[in-house]
C-alpha cells in the first residue's frame, strides 16, 4: 500500500474522478494576507503580483484552482484539458520513489510507500469534453483576485494517420477556446511523458513543432502563449527551439517530468514495465541544467522569450535561485501537492532574505 503524505490535499489513495469531486474546503490558515515579494512582476508579458505558479496538474477544476488562489498562489494552470473526453488511467496515479536523481529519460527507480519527495506520474492527461471545461474555466477565472493569472494548459488528441495540419488546427481550437472562456494565458503542452501515446512528444521536433505554433497563432493573434516543454538532452535541440520560439510564443516551460521504469521492492514491474514520467526532487539538478544551458543560449541569440522552471522546485533557495538566473516565473506542482500554503511560506521567506541584505 502506497502512504498518503502528510498535508496532501491531493489524495493520492483515491483516483482522479475521487479527486475531482472532493476538492479540500478548509479556509487557508493564514491570520494575515500572505506578506507579497517586492519587485515587479510579469508572466507571458502579463502583469502579476508574483512568479509562483502551480504547474498543470494539480488543479483539476476551478474549486482546486481557486482553493490554491487563496493560499497565494498567483499564477493558476488548469491541468491539461483537451478537445474530446478522456479518461484517466486507473490507480496509482502517483507512486512514491526512493530518494535519487534522475538526470535523463531511460532510468529505473524503485518505487516505496512513503512518499519523501519525488514520484511517478500517471495519469494519461484525462480531460473532460470542452463543453465542461468551458464553462468551468469562466468559473475559475472568477474565482481569481487582481494581480493573479489563469493559465490553461492544453494538448492536441492525434489520431492515427492524422498530419500536422490536423495537429496544428487541434491545438489551435484548444487554445481559442480557452482564452474564449477566461484563460489569460495558454499553455500549449507539447510534452508529457505520462502518457503512452505520441502526443506526449511533439517537442523533440523542432520543424513539427513551428508548424503548429504557426497555426495557433493564426488562430488566437497576439495572445499570451506558452510552450512546454519536455527533457532537452542535446544542445542542439536547445537551439532550435531557441531559434524557433522568439517572436512566436512568449515563454517556454521546461521541464516536464522525465520518464523512468518504476519497480516495486520486490522487484515487479509498475506500470506493466512502461515509463512513466518522474516529478519532484529527483528531476531538479537535471531541470535546472537544461534552464540554465536555455537562458545561455537566449543571451547569445539576444531572443525576447522568457523561460519558467518547473521540476523540483522546493525551497524558497530554489526559487531565488531560478530568478537571479532571469526565469520569468517558477511553477511547482510536487511541492504545492505536498503543502497547499508552500507559496505563503516561500512568499515570506524571500521577503525577509530581502530585507536582511537590504539592511
Ligand atoms: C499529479 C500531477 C499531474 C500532472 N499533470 C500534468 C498535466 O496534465 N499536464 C502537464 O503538462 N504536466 C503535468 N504534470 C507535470 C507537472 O506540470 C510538472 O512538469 C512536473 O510535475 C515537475 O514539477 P514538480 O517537480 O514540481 O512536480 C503533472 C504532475 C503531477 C505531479
């Protein structure tokens, strides 16, 4: 039996449809608004009152993503919605690993009961049918205070023999349907290691992919778009998208999770020996490596797009770090999981170490 951590609004016990239907009601123990992290803020070109932002995944609906607004977080991404109905893979969903790092795709973990940082996702990107998603979005967006962002994360739904004209027009309705309905920003997920069908890997084709950015730019004109992205292992690749993305779409989210054979202690196969993708501590030198190699190569290019680190981030460290190397936001989701007020504390954190060197 898999342990449900601590804290988790999220329980991970429960499948997804579980979790959709019981978002946790409990008012945020805050006894004063959250103190706010001076410095002015934008994410996609938008204004905000800061860069911490959940990654999609968590917020399933708009309860979640407002339950996660008011414990201030201002950057809030519906997980993953698509333009039909999908359903979610079947427990687990999320398998604790052993403490490790995992540097690139293609690594065997150990799976364990109790959770200490990192996991294995499975979810398949499950969706509801874009009437529901619609009008939850309008929903969500109400629920959000000035200064705060909804972004949409979205993914095309290929079929066999479908081209990339196809592909393009599937992103592109996805996208105009979200910015549509309320989103502020959409987030073209180009990149999941979750699933087991190809739409998870769109980003390891640079030419693929600047073809359908192209589409849903003619479709949404100059609205805030972002792309994310998966494990970028060769520079070259780096370049590319580097090359690619300025002027087309204002940031890039990197990284998704990074795919790894899960095994029990036993020695039997999760998953039926398929990759899943892993999230939290173990992917964070790994991330932060490929933001790094990212904003060298933004320099060297002089290109306007922005980065947002996603993968690991955990303490508030991990964030000033990402900001003294010019990310324009920091998404979480293992660690906004584990601790729902994580951006109240990090929020705090970082106020007082800027009071203490501005003393
Ligand atoms: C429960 C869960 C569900 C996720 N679902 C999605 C998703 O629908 N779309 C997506 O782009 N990424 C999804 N992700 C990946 C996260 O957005 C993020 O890239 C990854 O978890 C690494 O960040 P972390 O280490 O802070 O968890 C999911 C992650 C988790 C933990």
């Amino acid at each position: 039996m898999i342990v449900t951590p601590n804290h988790s609004a999220y329980n991970i016990l429960k499948d997804y449809e579980w979790n959709y239907a019981h978002v946790p009601s409990s008012k945020p123990h805050i006894s004063k608004p959250a103190v706010e992290i001076s410095g002015e803020w934008t994410y996609a070109g938008l204004p905000v009152r800061s860069p911490l932002a959940v990654a999609a995944g968590p917020l399933l609906n708009s309860e979640w993503i407002k339950f996660y607004a008011e414990r201030s977080f201002d950057i809030l991404t519906y997980k993953t919605v698509r333009r039909c109905s999908r359903v979610s893979y079947g427990l687990p969903n999320l398998v604790p690993i052993e403490a490790m790092r995992v540097q690139r795709p293609g690594a065997s973990v150990r799976g364990i009961r109790q959770m200490t940082g990192s996991w294995a996702v499975s979810f398949g990107m499950p969706s509801r049918e874009p009437k529901i998603w619609r009008d939850d979005l309008v929903t969500a967006r109400q629920s959000l205070g000035a200064g705060q962002i909804l972004s949409v994360s979205v993914v095309a739904t290929p079929e066999e023999g479908d081209d990339l004209k196809t592909i393009g027009e599937d992103y592109a309705s996805c996208a105009r349907w979200a910015f549509e309905s309320g989103a502020d920003v959409v987030e073209l997920n180009f990149s999941c290691p979750n699933v087991k069908t190809p739409d998870g890997m769109l980003y390891t084709q640079p030419t693929a992919s600047r073809d359908v950015l192209y589409r849903v730019r003619d479709l949404v004109g100059d609205k805030p778009l972002l792309v994310k992205l998966g494990f970028v292992g060769e520079d070259a690749l780096a370049r590319n998208w580097v090359e690619l993305s300025g002027g087309l779409v204002q940031g890039l989210v990197m990284t998704n999770c990074i795919g790894a054979k899960v095994q029990s202690p036993d020695g039997k196969d999760f998953f039926s020996g398929e990759s899943r993708g892993i999230a939290g501590a173990a992917i964070s030198e790994a991330v932060r490596k490929q933001v790094s190699t990212f904003q060298s190569l933004i320099h060297e290019h002089r290109s306007k797009v922005k980065t947002i680190a996603v993968g690991g981030v955990t303490e508030a460290t991990d964030v000033s770090d990402y900001l003294k190397l010019g990310v324009e936001g920091v998404q979480t989701a293992t660690a906004a999981m584990l601790n729902p007020s994580w951006a109240v504390s990090v929020k705090s954190e970082l106020q007082k170490a800027d009071g203490a060197q501005s003393v």
